[in-house]
C-alpha cells in the first residue's frame, strides 16, 4: 500500500513539473516572441 501511494505522489509530481516545464516553455517562446521583434 505504501509503495502505491509513493507511486502515486510520483507521478502527480511528474505531472506538474511537466506542467511546469510546458507553461515555462510557453513564456519562453513569449519572451522570445517579444524580444527577437525589438532586438533586429
């Protein structure tokens, strides 16, 4: 039962550090998006 629930915690972990990569790489493109236009 413990190693389910350690399952379990890992994969909700997982899935919000991939939220947090893809929201990162959406203000990344953003930044970018901003940026490349003000730096040419």
């Amino acid at each position: 039962m413990i190693a389910r629930l350690k399952a379990a915690r890992h994969s909700a972990d997982a899935r919000m550090a991939e939220d947090v990569l893809g929201v990162m790489a959406l203000f990344a493109l953003l930044i970018a998006g901003l940026a490349l236009p003000g730096m040419v």
